[in-house]
C-alpha cells in the first residue's frame, strides 16, 4: 500500500458532521504520520475543530457565494493532492470540488449521492446501507487501504474556555445542560414541554443550565422555554462560543437535545446525551457512543407520518413534518432522564 503525500478532506458543514469527520482525520494521522492533510471547511465550522494540529484548513465562506468557491480554488491554485475525500453531496460543494485537483476523486456510493456527485468523483466508498453517518465518512479511507476501527476525537479546547465553563458551572453539582433548538425548525420539540423536563431535573437536585447560540431563532426559543419554566435555570444562550460549549459539555453530566449539532459535540466529549428523536433515526444520526438515553419514536412517526414502519423505510430518511415532535411526551423524556441519572449514581 503506497503513502500518499497529500489528502484532501472536504466537508464544509454542519457542525454535527464536520465533528465526525476527525475520528476519519485521527485514523489518517495514525497510519501515515508524514501525509499532509488539507481540510476545506465552513467558516463557522472551523471556529470547532480549526486548532487541530497537523492539518491545514482552508476556510470555505459559503455565505459568499461564487467570491467563496473562488477563493478556495486560487488558495489551492497550482496544487494537485494524491487525494480528494468528496465527503458532501450538496450541489454547492460538488461544484467547489471541481476547482480542487486530485488524482483519486473518492465520493460516496452511488445510492447515497445526488446532485452530479458521480460527476466529480472518479471512485466511491462501499456501498452500505445501515450505517451511522460517522461510520460512513470513516470508510473514506477504504478506497486508500485503511480501515476506522478506532474512534477518538481529542478537541482542543483552550484554557480560557475551561476557565469560563468552571466560572458558570462552579462545583461537582451534576448538571443538566438543555440545547432546545436544531438548525432544523421541524426537530425541535415544545418550549413548555422542555421546561417541564428541566423543573424535574431541578426538583431532583440537578442544576439546569440553557445554551444555545446567538441567532434570533435561538433567543427565541430560549425566552419561549424560561417563560414556562417554574423553576429558573441558569441561561447560557447566546454567551458561549463552540470551544466554550465544548467546555460547559465536558463540565455538564447531560445534555438535552432535539437532533443538532450540540449532540455530537456532546458525545466527542464523553458527556451522555437524552436525544429527542422522531424526525431522524438514532441509529443513523443520533450520539455515535451512547444511545441508550435517547427517545426513539422514529418507527411511530413512520406509521404515523408515511405509513409504513421505519424498517421499510430507505436509510436516511427523515420523517421533518409538522407535528412528528409531539410524539415525544414529557413522560418519555422523564423516563430517560431518571435512567441516565441512576445509571450515573446522581440519584
């Protein structure tokens, strides 16, 4: 098996999957220490994962349209890189791709690519159905010879961020942190029902801490959760940056969270995760590690929504209709709640 020189990652987005792409990242820098790494990513993105050592990054500002892909194409003018791992399928990045020279193109199988993504590749990872999202950008090394038979992400979190997660959260007390809102309007579960779960964490001992970030959707969300709530928790929203939320997860013993972003910085960190899933399958995209405190409705909502259960349903499928939420009572999150704390000791 020949070393190559060079690789370049490219996953621009979201915050969820660029945190499963360094478990693909660690495997190549422990198989081929003297290959120099290249990963293209979002601008926001970076801002998590940008301070790992022995990578370039090349930051991909989508919200600038055609000036962005230009930008990344005369940042890599003049290179070639033994290899390109195309691990987006949205139109956008296939065509950023085509200003990044490669001789090995490796894309995704042909079941799970969609906007000319055939186009841009010239090889494809195995086709797989069943898959975790983490395990299928781990198989990007198969086509290079390699296998992701470990897991590890190691962020770097800085000191100052430690010190202001300790600042908030001072203590051993356990610590429930609520997420409540996705990037995906349609996962997101009732502000009324989140607070009815956080007054019983609150009740139980538990401090309860609200994040989220600083768009007006979030505040929002926040305002809608604190105006239900009979007991006041803590409220985070808007003040952390990503490395600050990566602390205040290393520092908290749960997170409460719809399918976001916030999960899989959660799980990188080894924090236990009570994922709200009906919209999504758990078993594709919900905390890689654990899942055993998320609720899965998604079957329900697949009778319910499509009409046929989850299992004959293609993989991937989300179920994002008004409604699907519902399905998860506060009961069920109690429930899981009272689990993840018993199987902690916390209660």
């Amino acid at each position: 098996m020949s070393v190559p020189a060079s690789i370049c990652l490219l996953r621009t987005s979201a915050i969820g999957d660029v945190t499963h792409v360094v478990p693909l990242l660690r495997t190549l820098q422990a198989a081929w220490p003297q290959t120099q790494l290249t990963w293209v990513v979002g601008k926001l993105e970076r801002r998590l994962v940008g301070d790992l050592p022995g990578v370039e990054f090349v930051t991909f500002d989508k919200a600038a349209g055609r000036a962005g892909m230009r930008a990344i194409w005369t940042a890599l003018r003049g290179r070639r890189f033994d290899a390109l791992l195309q691990m987006q399928v949205a139109l956008r990045s296939n065509l950023l791709s085509l200003g990044i020279k490669a001789d090995r193109r490796i894309g995704y199988d042909a079941a799970r690519a969609k906007d000319l993504h055939g186009l841009v590749v010239n090889e494809r990872i195995p086709a797989r159905t069943g898959e975790h999202v983490l395990d299928a950008i781990g198989s990007f090394c198969e086509p290079l010879g390699l296998r992701q038979t470990g897991v590890r992400w190691d962020i770097p979190i800085p000191d100052e961020a430690h010190a202001w997660a300790a600042e908030q959260l001072p203590g051993d007390t356990p610590t429930l942190l609520v997420s409540p809102s996705s990037s995906h309007a349609l996962r997101n579960w009732r502000p009324e029902r989140y607070a009815a779960v956080m007054d019983h964490a609150t009740m139980r001992g538990w401090r309860v801490a609200l994040v989220g970030g600083p768009s007006a959707s979030e505040r929002a969300m926040a305002d809608a959760v604190l105006a239900t709530c009979s007991h006041a928790p803590l409220d985070l929203t808007g003040k952390d940056t990503l490395k600050k939320l990566l602390a205040l997860l290393s520092r908290a013993q749960l997170l409460l969270t719809p399918d976001s972003g916030p999960m899989h910085m959660a799980n990188a960190v080894g924090t236990k995760v009570l994922g709200l899933h009906a919209a999504s399958n758990p078993n594709r995209s919900g905390p890689y590690s654990d899942r055993r405190w998320c609720v899965d409705k998604y079957d329900e909502a697949a009778r319910r929504f499509l009409g046929k259960p989850a299992g004959e349903l293609a993989w991937g499928t989300k179920i994002e209709k008004p409604g699907v939420m519902d399905l998860i009572g506060v009961e069920d999150v109690v429930e899981r709640f009272e689990a993840a704390a018993s199987h902690l000791g916390l209660i």
